[in-house]
C-alpha cells in the first residue's frame, strides 16, 4: 500500500490517544512529554518512508491530523529530544518507534546493532547511534473503527461484548492455556487451524472444554510480542509471550487470517456463545525494550523517564522488580492512562471477561513499596467497566518485599502461591503442619478474610506454565532445561516435586502406581478445596515437558500438547538428559481415567453447594440439628484438639462440612482451638448432605473411623482415588458405590483421596 497523503499534518486533537482513522483520514496524538517534535512515519509498498511532523502540542500530547490515510496503512513514529541517559533522556530520531497505542502490529524484530539507541555499544555514555533501525523493527497499522459489528458481519452473532456468560466467582473454574500450543497437535483441527485463535474457536476444542468442565479460558499473554534479542541471535524465541511491545493489538503470529482483530472477537464471541469466559494474561509490569541495554523500539524513545523506573541517583539505569530488565513507572499518568486505557479497549471492543496481572506486585509500588492504594490499583477501582471485569493478580514481583499473596484489596483474586506450595509439599512428602493445609483447602482465610473479601479471593493452583506440568511434578526431582541453551541455570530449582524412584520415564509398575496416585490426589484436593481452581491446559491427560520447568523458549513438541490421537513424541532419556528429548509421553503412566476423574470432580463442584463457598469457614460446636459449618477429625472419628490441629505433620486430615453456609464467617480451627470467631456456627440447612473429605497423603494404608451423630446418619461412598479406573464415577454422584454407617471403619489406601457424602440425622 503507497502512503495515500503528502504534505504537512493538520492541529487534529489530542485525545483519543493513538491513530484513530475517521473515514477520511487519521487523527494522530502522542503522549511525549519531553520531545521536542514528533513525527508520523508513513511506508509505502516498497518501504518507502515519508515523515510528517505534529504540528500542535496540547500539554505534553503532540498531535495532528492527516487526510487520505486509512486502514492498512504502515506507519510508525520518531520522536526528536535531548539525548542525555545521566538525566534520563534517550531521544534519539534515527530510531522508529511502535505507536503503544497501535491496533495492530506487522513484520518482526530482527536483531541488528541499529536497534540499539546508544552508540559505541555504551548504553551509559552520551553518544547516540545514528543508525536507522526502520530496516530491523516491525511496523503498527492504521486499523478500522471500533468494530461493534465487525462479526455479525461475518453471520457470526453477536459482537463479543455483548453475550458474556457472567459466571460468578463462585461457580468459575479457570483453565491456563497458551494459544498456540494448545492446539498446534490438536488431530482433529485442519492444519490451517492449529495454533490459531480461530483453532480455539473450533468445535473440537469447545467439546474438550466442555468435557473437562471449565468455565473461563486464561490465555497465555495474546498481546502484541517480541522476542529478545539475545534469544534471536540463539535461533529461539519468547514462546510464552511475556515480552509486550503492543498493549492493544492481538498477536498476529496466532491469526489463521490477515484480520487478527476480527479473528479474536470470533473467538471470544464462538466462547461466550459455548458459555465459557476469556481471561487475558496481561504484562504490564514491564516491555520488551529490557534493560538500559537493550532496544529502542518504542516507549524508551518517546519519554524514557516518564514510562519507566529510572535510578534517581543515576538515572542513566533503571530500578527493576521484574527481572526483565526494566520496571514501567506506575507513578506516571501517562503510564496509568496507557494501562487503563488498553484494558478498557480489550475489555469493550475485544470482548474479554477479566484479566490475570503478570507481577501484579510492580503494578502497586508507590513509589517503592507496595501500595493497596496505589494509582493504577485506584483507577481500575474507579473505573466502572473495568471493576466490573475479573481482576486478577500474580502477586508477587522480584523486588524487595515483592511477595504480597493476600495483600490485594477487594476486588481482586490472586494466584495463591502458598496453596501451591503447601499442597505440593503436603503430596510429596515434604513437611507441612496441619493447620497449614486445613487453611488452604478451605479458601486461605488467614490470608484472604479483610476488606470484605471472599474466598474466591484465592485462586487456588497446583501447577502452571511456569514450572513443572503436573505430570513431570509427580515424575522429576530435578529440572532438566538444557534444551534451553542456559546451561540447565534458568528455572526455578526447588519445584517441591519428586520422581519416587526414578528420575523421568519408567517401566516400573510400582513407581507408576505411585505417580498414578499422587497426581489424582494432588487434583482432588485441588478441585475440592474452597477458592477458585485453576487447572493448566493438558494436565487432564499427563501432558509433559519432559522435565523442562522453563519452557518460555520452546516454541515446539515440549511446550505443545500432546494431544491422545496425535502423533507420539520421543521418549526423554532419564536423568541428565531427561530434559533433552520433546515432552508428550506421561511419565507417570498412562491414566485413562484421569479425566473423568477431572471432569467428575467439577461437575460435583457444581452440584454441591458446600464445595462452593461463598464465606469463609468458622467452625464452632455441633449439636443435634445444629452443625458447625466445618468439624475438624482425626483418623478414629474424634474432633481435633488444637495439638492436632497444630500437628507439624500431615499424615490423615478429615473434614466434615455441613450443607448451610453462614452468613458471614471465618476458616474455623478446632472447637477448642483459641478463635475470634463472634458469628454463630452455620446451622445445617435441614436435612440437606454435607459432605466428608479424607486427604490421606501419607505412604502407608490406613483407616478412618466415620463420625457418629450429629453429623451424620449414614455416608455414601462417591469417590476413592485409588481405584485406578475410578469404576462408576462420576455417575456415583446419583449412584453411590457404597452406603456406610457411622463408626464404620474405612480402608483408606496410601496417597488418595476419599469423598462421602453425610446425610444428617432427620
């Protein structure tokens, strides 16, 4: 396409930010507070450049208008200024920046020495480079109206906004997938398909959803991305994602067609229409231009110390609490406004249902602490659309005291990294009391209950894209990332996992058995616990990575999943060179069950109200036809102690939890546990079932004596995880397996779960 206009720029308008076409032309304004000029770089078919400076400035927007250039036109800026890194300024013209409010984003980043800002290779000195790196670094495009109808045009329904299934917190299960490995072996897409927004959208994928039972899709980040350039120059790429160059326009690499907008609103529109939400993974903490010593591609060249942390003694570096080189300047109302402004964008014309924050903590240092209160926090609270959306934090940052798990104020959820780390020590054998877990499994009061908040404010999970997948969890006890080129350093090293005999894949049928039974455990806690669960994509059917814990650079068969049906991977070898081969075979065994036993456990979510809190625990006494909320027992059927509850030591853990929900309440202890609990114990609703959960992780068979009355005046049987074919699950839900009385005494075997459901006394 030829740049369809010459000359000089109208005055235009500064606001809306961005390039913003009206039929006739476009309206360009740049927030650059400290340049000097501003200019709107327009490539023709031949990549051809012609340079048009803002004429007006209105406070520290530059802005002008431009006739006869619409959509699909290339374009990019250069922003002219003082090049002076020991104040904090890094203009420097020669280099085209993105437009960070650009739709949509062409070409790639290829690594040249031009793409760097600074010259003589000293990002500390006062030289620029002079060199132009329009040749090296990808381009924006002029994109169409907000597209209201851009896909009832296609006969495809509704717009995305407008049909969102409105799941509450309460009834949501989220489900973590990456776009492009989710379905890049999926056998049953077309080719053209796979690894493609439009690949997320089709039927087989919808079905799989539907069966597992999940109600909101997280997407690994889908906004524009690069990969870094010392990745590059190793032949890989940032696969994950977590490197955002455009906050406003959908990855491109994952459009099956030339129309990534319009693809990813039938996306979201095919899953609304299927009843499931679409969460985005958002990277706003920090961008893909790095450290002082990386790139200049976009923000860095229109304002470097109005959109990133600098030193304030040398501001010639920056302050990073991301580890990605660079930190962005929350204290900024440019960088509040650019963040805000992208959400409300993905929220009303792409059709999201909500947002995960990648480090969440950076978001709310205010300047270098964390902040409840801080601006970017504030302005979503504010803002009407966006506080009606799931927020959801990571919340956590590299900075000092960056680790803020239950810190966030209402309405925020957030990941909860303690429940991870509990679950799994609890699971593979490594030390954590039983107060520890009972918190855990039954929403995380002791971090979550302030502010009015819910247990939904925790969102629990085991296993995600970053770390181990569930089955190399219960299979390695050590990483094995040598397949990324860092010498197996990158990645986390204490992933509380463990390989039970052998390190990998086996033919072992006892070590097998083992693997089998830890992850069916590990998922029914999971799915049984209060909070909100979070399962990642595969997990459901032993998906692997071969033992590769970092899996951010591999853009093949290790990250994508295996999919039963699609062409088998090749077996990793076991110990050092277990991370070598491609991920896929299950090393803990071929498990058919495993996901009935997932999907049998979500629908029982759904269909018993206890296992859906709504408030927190608080415990309390029990009497005939007045049962606490949740009762604590030992293995033989007595109520625990507050020295069994304080057990350093999880062997047998048993809880009885009543139909009834309180109105308001607290994780209850022990009725004899010290407690500042003032409501009254929950009463049980009727002769509704409660229900009663044994998590047995131990080692050894056991047994467990079932409660008498009040609590219940018989149990059926609804689950064992150690039945290896699960034989009548789910339909075990109307059909118990087995009816018990009180008293009985129960085989409990090593490492599983047991659900009943306790019927009450009339």
């Amino acid at each position: 396409m030829s740049p369809r206009s010459s000359g000089d720029p109208r005055p235009g308008r500064p606001s809306p930010l961005g390039v913003i076409w009206d039929g006739a032309g476009v309206n360009i304004a740049v927030a650059a507070p400290g340049a000097e000029a501003v200019e709107f770089c327009l490539f023709d078919d031949a990549d051809r450049e012609s340079r048009h400076r803002l004429p007006e400035r209105d406070g520290e927007v530059w802005h002008g208008y431009l006739p006869g250039v619409g959509p699909g036109q290339r374009y990019g800026l250069r922003a002219h200024g003082p090049y002076d890194p020991g104040r904090g300024q890094r203009y420097n013209p020669a280099k085209l920046l993105v437009d960070p409010y650009a739709r949509l984003l062409t070409g790639a980043l290829r690594p040249d020495p031009a793409i760097y800002g600074f010259g003589g290779g000293d990002p500390y000195g006062y030289e620029p480079d002079a060199r132009d790196s329009a040749p090296f670094v990808p381009r924006c495009v002029v994109a169409g109206p907000a597209r209201r109808d851009g896909t009832r045009r296609r006969g495809r329904g509704r717009h995305p906004a407008d049909n969102r299934p409105g799941i509450p917190w309460s009834q949501t299960v989220l489900y973590e997938a990456h776009v492009r490995g989710f379905t890049r072996l999926h056998p049953g897409l077309p080719a053209r398909l796979r690894g493609t927004y439009a690949g997320l959208a089709h039927p087989a994928v919808v079905d799989h959803l539907h069966r597992v039972g999940v109600t909101a899709l997280e997407l690994l980040p889908v906004q524009a991305s690069v990969s870094e350039p010392a990745l590059l120059e190793r032949s890989r790429i940032n696969y994950w994602g977590y490197n955002t160059l455009g906050f406003f326009a959908p990855h491109a690499a994952y459009a099956a067609t030339g129309d990534p907008i319009g693809e990813f609103q039938t996306m979201v529109a095919t899953l609304h229409a299927a009843g499931i939400e679409v969460i985005l993974d958002v990277v706003y903490n920090h961008s893909a231009e790095g450290s002082e010593r990386g790139p200049t591609l976009s923000l860095r060249g229109l304002d470097n110390a109005t959109y990133y942390r600098v030193e304030p003694t040398d501001p010639r570096r920056y302050r990073d609490v991301t580890g990605c080189g660079n930190t962005l300047n929350m204290t900024s109302p440019h960088v509040v406004k650019l963040i805000c402004d992208s959400l409300r964008y993905w929220v009303s014309e792409m059709g999201v249902d909500g947002f995960r924050f990648d480090l969440a903590t950076a978001l709310a240092r205010n300047p270098d602490a964390f902040d409840p209160t801080a601006g970017l926090l504030t302005a979503i609270h504010a803002d009407p659309l966006l506080s009606s959306v799931k927020l959801i934090a990571e919340p956590w940052d590299v900075g000092w005291g960056g680790y803020q798990v239950g810190s966030f104020p209402a309405p925020w959820a957030e990941w909860n990294g303690r429940y991870r780390d509990t679950v799994r020590d609890v699971w593979n054998g490594r030390t954590s009391g039983v107060a520890d877990l009972g918190y855990r499994v039954t929403g995380s009061s002791d971090l979550f209950e302030h502010g009015g908040r819910r247990p939904w404010a925790s969102v629990n999970f085991v296993t995600a894209h970053d770390g181990f997948p569930l089955a190399d969890l219960v299979s390695y006890a050590e990483k094995h990332n040598e397949a990324n080129g860092e010498g197996n350093r990158d990645g986390e090293s204490d992933n509380r996992s463990s390989n039970y005999g052998a390190e990998g894949p086996t033919d072992d049928p006892t070590i097998l058995s083992t693997r089998r039974r830890v992850r069916r455990g590990l998922l029914a806690t999971l799915l049984l616990s209060a909070g909100v669960p979070m399962l990642l994509a595969g997990d459901e059917f032993g998906r692997s990575q071969g033992g590769n814990n970092n899996a951010y650079c591999q853009d093949n068969p290790v990250s994508w999943l295996a999919w039963p049906g699609s062409e088998p991977r090749p077996r990793a070898g076991a110990g050092a060179a277990a991370g070598a081969g491609a991920g896929g075979r299950d090393p803990a065994g071929p498990d058919p069950a495993l996901l009935r036993l997932v999907s049998g456990l979500i629908s029982l979510r759904r269909l018993e109200p206890a296992l859906r809190r709504e408030v927190f625990f608080h415990g309390g006494e029990s009497g005939p036809g007045r049962l606490a909320d949740i009762t604590w027992f030992r293995a033989d059927g007595q109520v625990m102690s507050t020295a069994d509850w304080n057990a350093p030591k999880v062997v047998t853990l048993v809880a009885h939890i009543a139909a009834g929900a309180p109105s308001s309440a607290r994780m209850g202890a022990p009725s004899d546990a010290p407690s500042d609990a003032t409501e009254e114990a929950g009463r049980d609703g009727g002769c509704a079932p409660g229900v009663l959960g044994v998590i047995h992780p131990d080692g050894a068979d056991t047994t467990v004596t079932l409660p008498a009355a009040p609590w219940a005046q018989r149990y059926d049987l609804l689950l064992d995880t150690a039945d290896e074919d699960l034989a009548g699950f789910p339909a075990t839900l109307a059909d118990p397996r087995r009816t018990l009385l009180p008293g009985a005494v129960v085989p409990v075997r090593a490492r599983s779960v047991l659900l009943l459901r306790a019927h009450p006394p009339a």
